[in-house]
C-alpha cells in the first residue's frame, strides 16, 4: 500500500514531526486518522505501512506504540439485528 493510501490527510506523518508530542495527542491523532480512511481500506494493511515507514526512522516516539496497538485490537464484531439478532440471545423472545 502506498502512503497516500495509508494516510490521506498526512496526520500521522505529521505527528512525526511535532515536537514534544505526547501519547493522548497522538491517539487523538490516531484517531482523526482511522476516521479519514476510504471505505474500504484494509486497515491493518496502513499501518504496516506506517509503521515501516515512519517508526524504524524514530525510535521511542510516542506515536508507535499508538499505531502497533492499532494491530493488536480485535475486530469490530459484526451486529445482528433484527430477529436473528434477538434470537440469537439466551432468554430473547422470538
């Protein structure tokens, strides 16, 4: 993946580059970027992307630990609604 595919707004190279950052400013960041992904995107995909770019370049920076726990978090599980989503439930009436 390319990195204007991974990071669109150029937020987390921009991180990079403020000084004196701290770890809430980054998440804050982390996440105005997660949000300014296409539809689409493999997300797992760009931060490996950012993270061979721009972490080996900057070790003990607090942007990444941000994005590795990025690739850590489980997947979002899927809702079910409806009546299969109640069904689903022990106790949940049909």
């Amino acid at each position: 993946m390319d990195l204007k595919t991974a990071d669109p707004k150029g937020l987390v190279r921009e991180s990079y580059r403020i000084e004196g950052i701290t770890g809430g400013e980054c998440r804050s960041i982390f996440l105005d970027w997660a949000l300014s992904l296409r539809p689409g995107t493999d997300t797992s995909e760009a931060l490996r992307t950012l993270i061979a770019e721009y972490a080996a370049v900057a070790p003990g920076h607090p942007m990444n630990p941000v994005l590795e726990a990025g690739l850590l978090a489980p997947p979002t599980p899927a809702r079910r609604g409806g009546r299969m989503g109640r069904a689903s439930r022990p106790g949940a009436r049909s």
